[in-house]
C-alpha cells in the first residue's frame, strides 16, 4: 500500500472513524484504525463491534486530486497515534507506505514516522447491511428526533432493551420512544417515502449520541436502512452502523394518562431557568426534588428546601392555568431535560394528580404524540 | 447587612475572590466567601490560607449606582451555591440581606434564595502588608516573567523552596528564577521603580499561576508589595495575596555552563513543532526522550524511538551551527515547556557536551540572563 493524500482530508476522516473507537476494547484490533486503498479512493473504518463508522475519501473530488495512489493495500494502525501524529503533520500532503511486515512509513514535510502496524485482513468484517428498505430523512430532524429522546433512556443496564430508544415504523409513521421507566420521551413524525414494511427496532442510546455528534446541522437528508440487528445511516462519504439491541420494547403508550385534572399553560424557556434555580440547592438531595405549586394569582410556585443549604422559591407566571388546585414534587434534572427538548417554545402540561405521571406537549400540537414528555412524581407530601 | 447590588459586577467579583477558594481547605469558613458591606462599598473576599483574593465593589462607578445600601454588615456564604446562585439569577439587580442567625436572603426578580451563612468575624484575618516599598511593573509584563519562569517549579514537595519563584531584586534588576533540579528558567528585567532595598523572596509556583489567570492582558501597571512572609499585588479594586516560601533559595548561577563547545542558531516556533511531533511517540517512555544530533548539510534531526509503538525523525533547518559536532538526549516535555517562553522568536542553544546542562537565549539578547532556559540532558548514549 502507498499514496499520497490531502492532510485534511485525511485528518477529518480520522476524526469521524475514531468516534466509533474505544480504547476499553476486549479486541486488541478495534483499538485501531483500519485504512485501505483501491483504484476508487481510500477508506478509514473504526469500529468497537457496537458502532462502526467507515469514512471514504475518493481520488477526486470537485476536479480537486485528493489522492495519489501508488499501489492499493490495507493496514490497521493504532488509532491513538495515528490521529495524532496526522493532526500536527507539517505538510499539507501526506504519503503513507507500508514497508514490511505490517511497519508503515508516514512522511510529511520534513517529518517521518515510522508505525508498527497490524494485518488488516484480521480486522472485523463490517455487518452487511443490504436488504432494508431505504428510509430517509432531513439530517436536521433526525438530530432533533434524537436530541428530543435519546437523554431519557436507562442509564442503567439491569433491562438492556430500556438502554435504547424504540423506533416503530408503521403506515408511514416513525414513532420514536425511550423510558428509563421513571419518565418517558415521546416524538412522533410522519415519514416522506412510502414503507410497505413495518418496523419495530431499539437502536442503543449511545450510538444516537454518537450519530448525533457526527451529523452537522445540514438540510440535507441521511439514508436509512434497518436489517436483522443492525441500522445503517448512510450520508455522502459515510457509513454509521450501529447493533440494535435484542429483546422486546414494552407497550408504553397505557402509561400516558388521560384522566387529566389540571392544565398549566407555561413558556418552556423561563420555566426552565426557574427550575434551574431551585435544583442549585435540590441537586445535593437524593432525587434532586423539586416542588410545584398553584397558587391563586394564576401563577405558579416553583421550590426546594434543603435544610442543611437553605431553601429557594420562585413565581413564574403562567399563562393559564385550569382545573384543580395542585402541589406535585418531581426530579428537578428530569424536569430540565424534559423542558429542553421544547426548545423555548410554549407547551401544556397536563396534571392527572399529585402521584399520577404528568405529561408535557407543545402547546400548539396537532398531533398529541408529536412531543411527548411524561415525567413520574415523587412522594413528599 | 442589607443591599442591593448590580448582578454583573457581583459575579465578576465572585468569580476573582472564588480563585483563591479550595474546597479541600481544613479549615471550614474558608470554602465561604466573606461578603462586607460599609459606606465605600461591598469587599468580597476568598482565601485558602495560603492565596488570598479581596474584591471591592464601590458604591458608585463611572458615575452609575453599583450598590444601594440600606444597612452595613457582613456575611460568610459558601462559595459553591453562592457563586452558582448568582450566575443565574434573573435580574439585572440582587438584594443580599442578612435576616437572623446568618440566614441570607438573596432576591432578584421572583426568584428568592435562603442560604445559611457563617459569622464574619470567625473569618480568618488578612495578613497586614504596608510596610514594604511599591514596585510597579505593567501587568502585560508580569504576565510574561510568570510565563516563563512558573513551569520549572519542581511539582514535589521534597524541597519545599523549589515549588515557588524565586524573586530577586537587588540595584533595580529583578531576576526571577525557577528549577526543579533538572531544568532551569530564568528572566532577568530592569525595574523602573528606584528601590533602596534589595528583596530576596520565594513566591509559591500555584500563586503566580493563579494571579496570571486573573490578570488581564492589560498594558496597565499593577503595584506589588513585599512585607515579612507575604507579597500583595494590588490592582485596581482587587487585593492578590500570597504567602512566600520559608527556607533559603539555592544559589542557581554556578549551574549556568559558561565553557560552550557547539551552539545551534534556530527559530523556536519550527523547532518547538519538531519536538511537539517527536513528542508522540516519545511521551510513552519514561522521560519522554528525544534525541537530537547535527548532521553536516547543516541541519539538525529530531528523533525519538518507542520499539512497541514505532519510530520517527524530522530534519530541521537550522540558521547556523557552530562548534563540535553533537548528539543529545533531552526530556521533549522540558524542551517544549522552555521552546514556548521564547514565543516563536530566534533562539541560541549553547552547548558544553553531551553530559552537560545546554542553556537556551534568545538570538538577539543583549543581556545573557534576559531569558535562560536550561535543560539537563537525559544519558541515553
């Protein structure tokens, strides 16, 4: 293997593969980056066989000659070094060569290093993913389907299946959940291309956290394909690949109440701040317990005592508030997360009791599932 | 003690005196910050016994009201929720009052914090220092003398007088000094105050690098004085104390070698990037040892060897050489900590062997200890 490169070019690619990289890997190889050469371009893959990410460079690309090839070939080098040693190469070109026995040379500049490197044909092969029906969708909705569900699964793997978000494809409609069986994240969205197929699959959270990282905040769209136990998000020049986890999701939609009492009427962002305030003190208490309160001027009361600390209270205005008077107690961090994902936009939060689970939703949805946050009280009073 | 503050200039001061805080302390009062109020205006102070911040806030400033007063008095509030409360409050103006037993309320907009205080007068008191003569350096170039001198402080405690600076002021001439007892750094500068007294202090290496944290990149002057067992840089409405290093600082000019054998012209900037590269493989061994030979063309070759991982080598354009042909064994880590104080200018690396300490000038200095750094090389040969 020899050619020549663009140093950025190779440097972006190295960053993208190493997010899939752990070095906590029980497989020696995964610690590395393989990288191979054809007559259509090179390709960097990093993988801990949860995700892999595969990053291809082509030869050519807007009329620009990206890379020189001198013979085609494949290696893997430790990724540690390897993204270091390209991140601060002096030249804006970079050669790379393997010598003998696995060793590489990388030249650039006047800079030359020497790798000791490992034979790529023991690297993992990638899942095939090629059967599935092509979903696609804005690469900006993806990220907020994403960013809207992914914080509220388990962090804790005592039920593996709750460590992921459920994606239920049906007559067009992803349904997109995740519970840590404390609260729950809803987001549901029509699809634009036409399945025949349903689908039902638990996609881990961390690698949405990572895809969500990787994808800029373009318009443009990512491709979609889901096969046996693994989803394949293709975009221009790269593969994410990710395991679905095994197991079935549970029936969450008869936790969502309907019996409501109460309806408060808030902007998200300055009932957000308010609880942000009153957690400064809650966070040191177990469960971070944050009190609500109605009271008669139409506002709300927003508090949390701890003795050792001192206490805080705030009003917030509402901007309605029906039905029955209410004192309810609730994780502050839950209630922020929950918040964040209405991005300062008004919403509703609908009350069935003070120890029933309460839901939050746009205050302008048409669809009542089309951000849902359902959030369990704890007992104080 | 009963006042109303404007928020921006409380988190300002907050932020300077929370500098000085550890919440490692021994002594309990000292993770709170002292709040005081009089006539002039609010002092807020943070101490870990070792580093002292005071702030003052005046009542008036530039011809707008800072501080309303209602009632003088102080307070001692821990720092960790007093410092994150008011970064968050809503308003543009907080009210601090002292209800009973210490208890403060903090109020701005809705929002009304309760914090358990402590009494001020169990707060520790300031050192007094106003005997010493003021000697007056422009902050941008006690920022520099920091710089270039604080890393060299040994990070071991075996000889306490080695974590500190030693300051030097003897007919005008301040010479700062720092060795951990392998390598050396050194700036020598003329004062513009005529100081009768000479001074011979060690300044704790943590103390400095804090205050050049809170030091601006100002063109202003900042006053310091020397007192018994304590130095106090004064600015403008901020007080910076540091208590100074007992025992006797080692007499450092002999290790200076003055029977030079090759001497490499180069510019610091190239060189530290050949180094910082050399430096990834190297950083593994211990000593993180880079080898530096001349070779005739005229050029220098960096290089470093790790047999697990690889090896590499760089040729360095070198401005001129002079003297005995050379191979040298360095710490890249001490070498690229000394490359940095020269801030990419011209340097002279002067030679006396193999075995012997090299010392580091800049090309143009018309006084030889204007900056020095030396280095002791590491036997590899």
């Amino acid at each position: 293997m020899k050619f020549i490169i663009k140093r950025d070019r190779l440097v972006q690619a190295v960053n993208e593969v190493s997010r899939a990289i752990s070095s906590r890997t029980t497989i020696p190889i995964l610690t590395g980056i393989k990288i191979t050469v054809n007559d259509e371009g090179v390709t960097l893959t990093g993988s801990d066989s949860d995700i892999s990410i595969e990053a291809f460079i082509p030869l050519i690309d807007n009329d620009e000659v990206i890379v020189e090839v001198e013979s085609f070939g494949g290696i893997v080098l430790q990724a540690r070094y390897f993204g270091d040693i390209v991140r601060r190469l002096p030249d804006e070109n970079v050669e790379l060569e393997v010598v003998s026995s696995y060793q590489t040379n990388i030249r650039s500049g006047q800079a030359s290093f020497t790798l000791n490197g490992l034979d790529p044909l023991e690297y993992p092969k990638l899942p095939e993913v090629t059967d599935g029906k092509k979903i696609i969708l804005p690469i900006n909705v993806l990220k907020n389907i994403i960013r809207q569900t992914v914080f509220a699964v388990s962090a804790i793997e005592v039920r593996p299946v709750l460590t992921g978000v459920n994606w239920l494809i049906k007559e067009n409609l992803l349904t997109a959940v995740a519970t840590d069986s404390h609260r729950l994240a809803l987001r549901e969205i029509p699809l634009e291309t036409s399945l025949e197929e349903d689908y039902n699959v638990v996609i881990p959270g961390k690698s949405l956290s990572e895809l969500n990282k990787i994808l800029d905040d373009a318009s443009e769209s990512i491709e979609m394909v889901i096969a046996n136990n693994q989803i394949l998000f293709k975009l221009k020049d790269l593969l994410f690949y990710s395991r679905l986890l095994e197991g079935s999701y549970p029936d969450t939609s008869r936790l969502i109440p309907t019996d409501i009492k109460s309806e408060l009427v808030i902007n998200s962002k300055s009932f957000l701040q308010a609880i942000d305030r009153a957690s400064l003190l809650a966070r040191e208490n177990r469960n971070n317990v944050i009190k609500l309160s109605t009271l008669e001027s139409g506002q709300v009361e927003v508090s949390s005592n701890s003795p050792e600390i001192g206490n805080v209270s705030e009003r917030v205005f509402s901007q309605q508030f029906s039905g029955e008077e209410l004192k309810i107690s609730f994780n502050g961090k839950y209630m922020m997360d929950a918040l964040r994902a209405f991005e300062g936009d008004d919403i509703v939060i609908s009350f069935a009791g003070t120890m029933r689970p309460f839901v939050i939703r746009p205050k302008d949805a048409t669809n009542p599932n089309e951000i849902l946050q359902l959030i369990t009280p704890v007992r104080t009073y």
